[in-house]
C-alpha cells in the first residue's frame, strides 16, 4: 500500500497549498509534522502564485492501494 503525507497551508492569498511527501516514516508522529510545518513556515522556504506560506491547514496521511490489471 503506497502512502504519502499531506503537508496543507494557507499562503498570503488565503488560498490552500499542499506539499506532499511519499513515503512518509511510519508510524507519523503529529508533533514532529507539527513542528516541520512551522519551521517551513518560519524559514519561508516555499512559496506559491499566492504568495508565501503563512499558516498551517492540516495534514493528511493518505493510503492508496494499487492493483495492476493483467491485460489479455
């Protein structure tokens, strides 16, 4: 099952911005997402057409199982 977490700011425009991360360490650890976020934030080390990142969102940790389909 592949995973990828979801880093999710505002940027100066109010509009959402995601950064996402595969293959993130399991078991992920809220505090440490926490912190990686502000420091994102604080270092202004990303930007968008919005503008920089200026707030936390949320973070989502998503699971996608994929099946090949063998083709006759």
């Amino acid at each position: 099952m592949e995973k990828t977490l979801e880093l999710q700011f505002l940027n100066l425009q109010g509009k959402p911005v995601r950064i996402v991360i595969e293959n993130p360490i399991d078991p992920v650890n809220a505090k440490q997402v926490s912190a990686v976020m502000d420091t994102i934030i604080a270092a202004n080390i990303f930007t968008s057409s919005g503008g920089d990142l200026v707030t936390k969102q949320g973070a989502r940790l998503l699971q996608r199982d994929v099946t090949e389909v063998a083709l006759t």
